[in-house]
C-alpha cells in the first residue's frame, strides 16, 4: 500500500528499546495496536495502512519481503539491527 507507512512503522520500532521488546515479544498484535492508533482528532492525516502482503511480511518478520516491497534499504537495515539483537540468544 504503502512504503512511507512501512517505512515509519519500522522507524517506531526501532527508535524504542521497549518498542523493539514488544514487536519481538508479539509481532502480530504490536502491528495490530500501532495501526489502530492512526488517524484522530489531532492527527487526521496519519492513517496508517499496510496492504496485506506488508502486514504478512512484518508479522513473519520476512526482511527480505519488506525489501522486495519497497522498504527503504537504510532504515531496513536498522530496524533488522534492532530486533535480531532481541531475537539472537547472545
């Protein structure tokens, strides 16, 4: 649907270490609540959308999908950098 929309939902995440534990503890429904808090009375334009095959590709946390479908290549980078480090046992 969009690629600005892919691009600020990961830029939300990776900005906040809470953020990021909460997308690694449950990807689904922190996707879920970030899009439900779009558009309101101080923030009528920020509808946010994400087509089906974004929403999918976040959800399975599939970077290379999120590339395929426009991602933007820097903030990519940062926002895998962000979540591996939650994912990866060290």
């Amino acid at each position: 649907m969009s690629k600005y929309m892919m691009n600020k939902l990961m830029r939300a995440i990776e900005m906040s270490d809470d953020d990021v534990a909460a997308y690694v503890a449950n990807t689904a429904g922190f996707v879920d609540d970030w899009l439900a808090g779009g558009a309101g009375p101080a923030r009528v334009t920020d509808d946010r959308d994400l087509s089906a095959d974004e929403y999918a590709a976040f959800v399975a946390r599939d970077y290379g999908e999120l590339y395929r479908l426009g991602a933007h290549p820097y903030l990519l980078w940062h926002f895998i950098e962000a979540v591996y480090i939650h994912e990866v046992p060290w």
